[in-house]
C-alpha cells in the first residue's frame, strides 16, 4: 500500500457522507484533506471536528456545476496547499422518480453536478499530475453505473458516464505511459441520507455502510486499484449481460433491484 502522508488529497462533495468519511479515513493516515462542497455551515463544522482531533482538513465552498468556479478554485487551492495528488471527484445528487415524473431542471441537476465536474475537475488537476509523472484520479460511480435500475434513469445514465469517462481517461494515459493513477468506485446503495428509504431483501446485495464504503474506497486508492465493485456479488452483472435481456431483467426483478427505489424517499431538500 502506498503512503499518503503529507500528500495533497481533494474530495468534492465532501462535507457529509460517504465523502467526508473519506476526508478523514485519509486524513488519518497523514494526508492533508481538502473538500469542495455547496454548504459552509456543513464544511465550517468539518473544520472544526478535524482540528478538535489534530486532523488537516480544509473546506472550501465551491459548486462543482459551475466550470469557471471550479478553475477559480483550483488555482486557490494550489497557491494555498501545493499540487494535487489525490483528486476524488464525489460530489453527487440523485432525482429517485421515473423519466416521466422528473421535471426537467432535475435531470439537467444531475448531469451538472455528476457529470460535467468530472471534466472540469481532471482538466484542472491532471496537467500538473502528467508533468510531475504522479496522481491518482479517483471517480464515484455507482452499481447504478454498470445496471439499470427503475426510479433512476438520469442517475445512472450519469453513473454509466462516469464509469465511462474514467476508463476513456485510464487508457489515454496507458498510452502517454504516464503513472499517474486512476480508480473508478461502483458501490451498490449505502445508508446516507442520499438513498433514504432504499430497500434490498436479497442477501448478497445488502445496504452498505457508509464507513465500510468509504474504508473500503481510501484502502482500494492506497492499493492503486483499478476498480472497486460493492459488494462482491455485483460483479456477477458482467456474467448476466450474456444472457438474453429478458433473463437479465427477470432475475433483476427476482433479486429487487428493480424494486429498491419503490420506497425512496431521500434527502428533503432532493425533492
């Protein structure tokens, strides 16, 4: 495994959930933690936790939909900690209704915050990564990235872009023979306030926890692993796109999947 302590790691999203345990599972290990997110207060009190235990973790409010925001304070973040080494592109909302019964601003919402910072996000950090020949870009994607599932047409088409965009970027930086390292994470559903409401009786596809998810991510990044798939049996999708698709969604119906989002209720301020 490798070290991080001392090294610059940047998680956007990252003052509640899944990302702000991730801040200080690295944090704990030495590294200095930076985290984009939308609320001050949110971020405020994650400053606060991490001094009260000896942690560096420094918040910046920052909207990663708006590109020039996102450049803006890049720069800012390098004039005040140094370069990037670890970028984990987390930030992430979620509609949880069918296609018909999303308005429009809500499907443009998603694409916006999980998709488009991706791009702005890599393109910001990855020259100084490629010119000091070290990095690692991590992106959150889903279990929703690799299958489909009813109640999340916009979010996984933006779960099945980021899983995409990450490979695409991994082998254009196979062919520049460069080092700097990439992790794409697909995660089946935890118990943040993202997914209240979330329902899954098959017993091989449990809820996750979100510390085990996040120990599960800071360990896979120290690992320099490519991809990291939660929990295991999800991996059996690759095995099931050779069935005919029929099959496919019988047995998505026999293990809930199809039905998981029938009770979602979510964050309020999701709607």
């Amino acid at each position: 495994m490798k070290s991080v302590k001392d090294k610059l790691v940047l998680i956007t999203g990252g003052a509640g959930g899944i990302g702000r345990l991730m801040a200080f599972e690295f944090a704990r290990r030495g590294a200095k933690v930076a985290v984009w997110d939308l609320n001050p207060t949110a971020l405020a009190a994650l400053e606060d936790e991490a001094r009260r235990e000896g942690f560096n973790i420094r918040g910046m409010v920052c909207d990663v939909s708006d590109r020039e925001a996102v450049y803006r304070q890049a720069g800012a973040l390098g004039a005040e900690m140094g370069p990037l080494d670890i970028l984990v592109n987390n930030a992430g909302v979620v509609s949880g209704k069918t296609l018909l019964e999303t308005p429009d601003e809500k499907i443009i919402k998603t694409m916006n915050v999980n998709v488009l910072p991706l791009f702005w996000t890599v393109k910001a950090f990855l020259p100084s990564m490629i010119e000091r020949n070290s990095g690692h870009l991590v992106t959150i994607s889903s279990a929703a990235g690799i299958i489909g599932v009813r109640g999340l047409a916009d979010y996984c088409a933006s779960k099945f872009a980021a899983f995409g965009f990450n490979e695409s970027v991994r082998m254009e930086l196979n062919r520049l023979k460069s080092r700097v390292k990439t992790t794409v994470i697909c995660p089946y559903f935890a118990d943040t306030g993202m997914f209240l409401g979330v329902k899954s009786p098959f017993p091989l596809l449990p809820i996750l926890k979100s510390s085990y998810v996040a120990q599960k991510i800071v360990s896979g990044v120290l690992k320099n692993r490519k991809c990291i798939i939660l929990p295991f049996f999800v991996r059996t999708v690759a095995i099931l796109r050779l069935l005919p698709v029929s099959v496919l969604d019988f047995l998505s119906d026999i293990l809930g999947v199809s039905a998981a989002m029938d009770h979602f209720t979510g964050r309020k301020e999701q709607g």
